[in-house]
C-alpha cells in the first residue's frame, strides 16, 4: 500500500512540473546583428577636382565639385544628365532632417541604363558628400543623388561617393520636400572653386583626426 502512494506522488510530481514547463512562457534571447563596416578598397582617392554642377534650387544655389577621375562612370551620368535639362524641374522628394537631402529621379530615368558603385579610399561619407543613391541592388543606380548634411560613416564603401559640396549648405539645410531645382549647369573648375574645395578637405581631415 505505501508502495502505490510512494508512486502516486511521483507521478502527481511528474505532471505538475510537466504542466509547468509548459505553461511557463520563456522570451527568446535577442541578440543585435551589427554590420561591419565595409572595408576601404585598395584603390587609393586622387580627389582630383573635375568640373562643377550649380543647382539653381528655389532656395538658393547649391555648387559641388564633381571627382571624375576617381568615379569617371558616375560622374559622366550626371554630367550627361546636367547637360541634357534633365535635372530642370526636378523636386527633393526625400528630406531627413539633419542629415541629408536627396532629388527625385531625373527625366527619362526609367529608360537609364543601370550603373554599379565606384570606391576609392578617401571618399568617405562626410559633410557635404554627394552620392549615389541606389536601391537594395548594388548595380542599381541610375539618376537620383544625394547630399549630406552631416557624416554618415555607415555609407562608407557601399554607396558610391562622387563630389563635394564647395558653396551652398545654408541652402541645403533650407531645402524642403517640394523644393525644386528650377536649373542645373555644368562648368570649369575655378581658382575660387581650388580654395573652397581646399577648405572642405582640410575641415575634412581635420574633423577625421579629432
């Protein structure tokens, strides 16, 4: 008889703790995947300045260099496009605020034929960085471009980089969703370009050693 209580109460134990496991609700550990940042390719930057867009916006006028050496398939697309008008109208369709702003797609962009990313190291994502927008497909870009408004080292070597803002970042700053940019121009690259430019690198290399 004491034999078949002794059991009884293993068995009761057995299903109370099984019904306790079970009922127990656990939460899963989470554990946040970070991504490394992307390694700087062996191709060294010239930053060698080749000729300038002016984006006459409806906030002012916005200037950045364009480094055809270092990026000569990106630059030639937008040089192309500036040249064509096609940038003539276009609206910033996507503003973050603090950070950057970014055109809407060119005329004629769904006929584009789509361009991989170029990287030198040097051509970072800092202040004033002009880049290539692209969708999750790294040969993906085609007409829309960026501006920063202030570094993102996250970019670095993912997007491509192809100029420097050398006039304009009250502008930038101003720009609004809707603001269009009424005309674009390409020209030569000046002596007073050579000291803006010379300007920026030093902030840039300045800001990178501290």
């Amino acid at each position: 008889m004491k034999r078949w209580i002794i059991v009884a109460a293993l068995l009761a134990g057995m299903i109370g703790a099984y019904q306790w496991t079970s009922e127990t609700k656990t939460e899963p550990t989470r554990k946040e995947v970070v991504k490394p940042p992307a390694s700087p390719p062996e191709k060294q930057a010239t930053m060698t300045p080749g000729r300038v867009v002016e984006l006459h916006t409806t906030k002012g006028q916005i200037d950045f260099v364009l480094f055809e050496k270092d990026c000569p398939v990106t630059t030639k697309r937008i040089a192309d496009l500036v040249t064509k008008g096609s940038y003539n109208g276009i609206e910033f369709n996507r503003i973050v605020p603090r950070r950057l702003i970014q055109t809407g797609p060119a005329k004629g962009n769904k006929s584009l034929e789509r361009i991989g990313r170029e990287f030198a190291d040097g051509l970072i994502h800092t202040k004033g960085t002009v880049g290539m927008a692209r969708m999750d497909d790294p040969n993906s870009a085609t007409s829309v471009f960026y501006i920063l408004i202030e570094p993102m080292p996250w970019l670095n070597y993912e997007y491509t980089s192809f100029g420097r803002l050398i006039r304009g970042m009250d502008v930038v700053i101003s720009i609004r969703k809707g603001d269009i940019i009424k005309s674009a121009k390409l020209r030569p690259f000046t002596d007073l370009d050579k000291k803006a430019l010379n300007e920026v690198l030093k902030t840039e290399s300045e800001r990178r050693v501290n």
